[in-house]
C-alpha cells in the first residue's frame, strides 16, 4: 500500500509585525493558522508608530498589522507594500478601566472632571491610535487640558493597561480586547461615536512578494475561524 502524501506542498514562515493591542489575539490565530497549513509565524510586537519606523528603516517584516490605517496607507504610497494587499482586519474599540472596582461610576464625565486622581494613563497619542482616540474622547468632554497634568502616556496600549493594572495609575484609557479575560476592576466602554473609528489595516510589505506563508495568512485573516478569534476579543469585524 502506497502512502498518499500531498504534492507540491511545502513550508514557508513569515515575520508579522503586530500592534501590541492586538497580540493576544494574533497568538490565537497564529495557532488555528499553523494547524491548518505548512507555514509558520514570527511575531514582533511594538507600537504601530515604532513599528513603521522600523519598516522605513529597513526591518526585515513580511506583514504589518497595525492599528490604524494610516500607516499602511503611507506605507503604500511609497511603495513599500504589494499592490492591492491594504485591507481593515479588525476595528478596535476603548474602554476606561480602572483596577479599582469602586472607581468608575455613574457620570463618567463628572468623574473625570473631579480630578479624584493621582494618573490617568493612555498611550501616546503620537505614536498610537488609541491614544490618538482617547484624547479625543477627553478633547470632546472639554477636559484634556485639565487633565494634562496628571495624564500619563505610554509607548503602546500594552504598557497603558499594566500602569493600569499595577496601580501605578488609577485609571486609564485600555484597548477594550485588552480586558476580554478580566473580570476585576471597574469600566466604562466608551461609545464609538466619542472617537473616530480605531480601524486596524493589514498590509503585505514588498519584500514578502512571493512569501507563500505571509500570503495565505493575509487571507486567512478573512476565514471564519480567525474572525471568530478576532470578535471573540472584542474587535468588530466587517
């Protein structure tokens, strides 16, 4: 009896750069991916702003998923991504969360105004989009320039949510996906017409033009399972 071994299959990996939102979610995928294909992953995490730094710099990325659109949009334009490859994978979504159960309550915003806080922690606005989200939500309440004092920035949501955590802030602005498995603590989930839509763009960099794995992972990101993963964090999908 002969065995009867697929033909024409062979393995490749590809190098994902990743937005630190979305990490734990990309580690969920990348697993339903690598079960159903050949292929593997690497996986960089940082702030998107670094991370685009790094690509103009030369880094050796096969896939950016970002978490905003900008990025890849400029990427594109200079022609440093494969044609036609730009497309949203996920839209995130900002919670204010605290550890401390009893600290958000009722009117959000005349909780903020009363300043009953040493920290309020975000990321950086420059160089991540939910920072970029949370200041607007703070610009459109009319309280950022009162908060400025004791607002607090980080690289990326990563770092924002352990300020968070560890108590080194009281309260902060979190990606929403960031608290899918935490059940402390109190929040409150920003509506998504206080910011302009978070939506996260992916995009193949020209240098993984004929990379197999990075291809077909691009697509896999639209199969129903990874969009299952991706939902079940938090993140609306189209």
């Amino acid at each position: 009896m002969l065995a009867l071994v697929p033909l024409g299959v062979s393995a490749d990996e590809a190098l994902v750069a990743v937005a630190a939102n979305f990490a734990a979610p990309l580690a969920e995928v990348e697993r339903a991916f690598e079960e159903t294909t050949p292929h593997r992953l690497r996986v960089a995490v940082g702030s998107t702003g670094k991370l685009y730094a790094q690509i103009l710099h030369g880094a050796p990325f096969d896939i950016l998923l970002a978490a905003d659109q900008e990025r890849p949009e400029l990427l594109e334009r200079a022609g440093l991504t494969v044609t036609g490859s730009r497309r949203t994978y996920a839209s995130g979504r900002l919670t204010l969360w605290s550890a401390d159960p009893e600290r958000i309550q009722g009117d959000v915003p005349a909780l903020l105004a009363a300043g009953s806080f040493r920290r309020l922690a975000m990321a950086n606005p420059a160089l991540a989009p939910y920072g970029a989200a949370a200041e607007e939500v703070l610009q459109g309440f009319g309280l950022y320039a009162a908060l400025r004092e004791k607002i607090v920035t980080a690289e990326n949501i990563g770092q924002t949510y352990a300020m968070v955590a560890t108590g080194n802030a009281e309260i902060g602005f979190v990606a929403t996906s960031g608290l899918w498995a935490v059940d402390g603590g109190s929040r409150w989930d920003v509506p998504a017409d206080r910011h302009a839509p978070i939506r996260q763009d992916a995009v193949l960099l020209a240098r993984a033009a004929d990379n197999v794995a990075a291809r077909e992972f691009l697509d896999f990101l639209r199969d129903d399972r990874a969009r299952a993963v991706i939902s079940g964090f938090g993140y609306g999908v189209d």
